[in-house]
C-alpha cells in the first residue's frame, strides 16, 4: 500500500453519518438495482467456507479522505477493483455476509483523528455489524483525551496505528500514555508495523517485540502478518497470549504472494491457527472480495483451522475486548 503521507489535511466540517445503509438511500445515484447488487461473497463461497465470517480488516473514512486515498493509490500503481464512495464502500461492507466487520480509521497528520473518530462513531453507532476502531496521532498534543473519548464515550473496540503512514515506530514512547488507556479499557489495537510493502525506519518486528515487552498485557494484532518478517511477527505472537496477527492483503494478493513460499505459508497457517484473524482490507483490493476468503479453503489447511481463521479467533477477541458485541448477535 502506498504511504498517504501527503494528503490534505486543512480543516472541513464533520461530514453528515451516512444513512440508510444496505438501501437504496446508500446508493449516491438513488438506482435501487445498484444499491441491492449481488453479494459480495456468493452463496457457494459461504458454503464452502463452512461456516460464518468476520473481516477482520476493513477501512472506511470520509469522502473527501477517501477520494485522496485512491488517487495515492493509483499514483502509485495500484489496479483497485472497489473505488468508491464512504457510502458505497459501507453499502458493500453490509453485502458481504460478514457476521462483523472491523472498520479501521488512521490519521496520516496530527489534528485530524479527533474528528474522524467522531464520523465513524456516526457511521456505526446504528448499525451492529459494524465494529469501530479509531485512531489517534503521536504528534496530537491531546493523544489521551482522543483515545478516552473514542474507546471510553464511545465504545470503540480499539485503535488502528499505520507506522509509516505516521512515520512513527509501534514502540515510540509518545505512544506509552494511549497504550495505557487501551491496556487498561481492556480494548485492543491493530498495527501495521510490517515492513510490507515498504522498508523504513518506523517498521520492522524489532520495535513490535519492545511494545511487546513493554505492555504483555495489551491486545495487539500486528495486520498483514508483519510482511515481509512472517516467520518474525508469528513467533512474536506464539510466544505472547496477547498478541494475534491478521492476514489481509496476504491471500490471494499476487503482488505479495508470488514472492512467499506457498506450501510453507500454509504450513504457518496451520500452525497458527489460533492466533490469525482473517481480514480483507477491504475496500483496497486488487482482487475481488470472495478471493482472500476462499483462499483459506484452497489453502488445504483444516476445517479447524479454517473455522478458528475466519470466524472464532475475531469472536474471542471481541468477547474479551467487546462482549456486549459478541451477545447482540
């Protein structure tokens, strides 16, 4: 993915909650054949799969963000099948037949995570399946009154941190005070701390294991497998009970796997069955939706593996970090 560290950031009103999710009034154009289109995973990939899902992974954030995200996006030269709108995004979200969905938000400047919090609080606080995860700068000089407001008044589920969007390492001390506050919500945060697909100052499993020592308690996933340091990030997360990692962007996405051993892959998924989320990062794939999912199933790993994958590792962790979540369904 490419680094948006230059997108604008001058301040504009808080953009209106989107309504009427999985209608027509989701729809911009108003065609209800385009607002009611198929399913994002057909009924024989569900089918296959065995059993419910949970992304894991997805992102959403104000048009005007979300516009300058594509447009990186295509600088850089990636071929994206789901451009779209906040409201076409989220409609499509609501059609994958996801049980859940982990909505990410990230900052790329400081100023800006207090009012992005505050939209997709508006985005989600109506609609169930959706569960939130806000964000906030290191360079915020009101970084605890941000993250209070979002996990405590709002009852986020989490924080996502992206390290070389916000050119900052996982364990950057000015991190120390929102790492508390997550730590003692009994929330969790979710960190692009990989050195996929760039190599900088602010990524690598060696910042991930000091965070980790430093807060045993707090419940990280380290997203992407910690690409391109996989064998790293999963020893990192056998070894500590409160560390997991998501696989999104990792199955099914060639520019990354033509450069893995598959058969090995495989054997690491079976392995660490117990410890990896699935997500789709979702709306930013050069595939379709259903690829990385059924991807699982053509690994030819377990059925248990598969079920723990898709659906029942996210279920226990939002069981501890979100329980009234996990008994509205």
């Amino acid at each position: 993915m490419p680094c948006h560290c230059d997108l604008p950031t001058d301040e504009e009103p808080l953009p209106e909650p989107i309504q009427g999710l999985g209608s027509t009034s989701a729809c911009p154009t108003g065609d209800p054949a385009q607002a009611q289109s198929a399913p994002l995973v057909s009924p024989e990939g569900l089918a296959r799969l065995g059993g419910p899902f949970i992304d894991a992974h997805a992102h959403l954030f104000p048009d005007r963000l979300m516009a300058a995200i594509w447009r990186a996006f295509r600088a850089d030269g990636y071929a994206l099948q789901h451009e779209g709108t906040s409201a076409t995004v989220a409609d499509a979200l609501l059609r994958t037949g996801a049980e859940r969905l982990f909505l990410l938000v990230y900052a790329h400047k400081a100023g800006m995570a207090a009012s992005l919090n505050d939209w997709l609080y508006t985005v989600t606080r109506d609609e169930p399946r959706f569960v939130p995860f806000g964000t906030v700068h290191p360079d915020d000089a009101d970084r605890a009154a941000i993250v209070s407001r979002c996990l405590i008044d709002q009852g986020f589920a989490g924080l996502k941190l992206h390290c070389s969007v916000q050119r900052m390492p996982c364990d950057d001390p000015r991190l120390d005070p929102v790492y508390e506050i997550v730590q003692d919500a009994g929330r969790a945060v979710i960190i692009h701390a990989g050195t996929a697909p760039y190599r900088d100052a602010h990524t690598g499993v060696v910042h991930a294991r000091r965070l980790v020592a430093r807060f045993p308690d707090l419940k990280v996933v380290f997203a992407h497998l910690g690409m391109w340091e996989v064998e790293a990030f999963g020893a990192l997360a056998a070894a500590n009970a409160n560390v997991y990692l998501d696989c999104s962007s990792v199955i099914a996405y060639p520019r990354f796997t033509a450069q893995m051993d598959l058969d090995w892959l495989g054997g690491f998924f079976e392995q660490l069955a117990d410890k990896i989320l699935w997500g789709s990062d979702y709306p930013y794939l050069e595939s379709d939706y259903e690829a990385p999912l059924l991807g699982l199933w053509e690994m030819g790993l377990s059925a248990a593996a598969v079920a723990k994958i898709r659906h029942d590792n996210a279920q226990r962790l939002l069981a501890v970090i979100r329980p009234e979540v996990v008994r509205s369904v």
